[in-house]
C-alpha cells in the first residue's frame, strides 16, 4: 500500500513539472508562425495555452537564419533561442502575454 502511495505521489509530481513547461516551435506553412504552447498534454489529452506568434510580427528577413536554427527543435526556454529572436519573442510577449513570458524567462 505505501509502495503504491510513493508511486502516485511521485506521479503527481511529474505532472506538476510538466504543467509549468513551455515549448516554442516553429510552424511552416503559408502564413509561417512561431508557436509557443504552455500546459501539459498527455497522450492528446490535458490543458495547453498556445500563442501564435505571426512571423510578420518580427521581420522574418532578418531572422531567417536565426529562426532556421530552431526548425523542428521544441525549445523549453527562451535562452536555447538565439538570442536575437528571443528578444523578439520577449517583445512580443510583452505587449501580448506576460504570463506566459514568466514562464519562458
């Protein structure tokens, strides 16, 4: 009994971690965007807020190589971006979603 009790707890706990974890990614396609998704997903199930950064909102001419460099990388924090995007990003946020800023930085 005990045995399994230390096994939900420590359950429990993973999924707490994973609640506070942030992805940025970048989604391709016409209308390019960086995506940036806070929350928990298990097997397609669970609570996720996701901002959708348009690319135009950040001159993607001049962050192109940058924004190269995360293609098809899921980053958990803003200091894996390059630094010139992350400030971009941390921008964007600013004026947008500072919740989910504070969980990037």
């Amino acid at each position: 009994m005990e045995q399994k009790t230390d096994e939900l707890e420590n359950d429990i706990k993973g999924i707490k971690e994973k609640i506070d974890y942030a992805i940025i990614s970048l989604k391709p396609g016409i209308k390019e965007e960086i995506e940036i998704s806070v929350g928990t997903e298990i097997l397609g199930t669970g609570v996720t807020h996701k901002i959708m950064i348009p690319l135009q909102e950040i001159s993607y001419s001049e962050l192109k190589e940058d924004l190269e460099k995360i293609t098809g990388i899921k980053i958990d924090k803003l200091s894996k971006v390059p630094k010139r995007l992350a400030n971009k990003i941390k921008g964007y946020l600013l004026l947008h979603d500072e919740d989910v800023l504070e969980k990037l930085v």
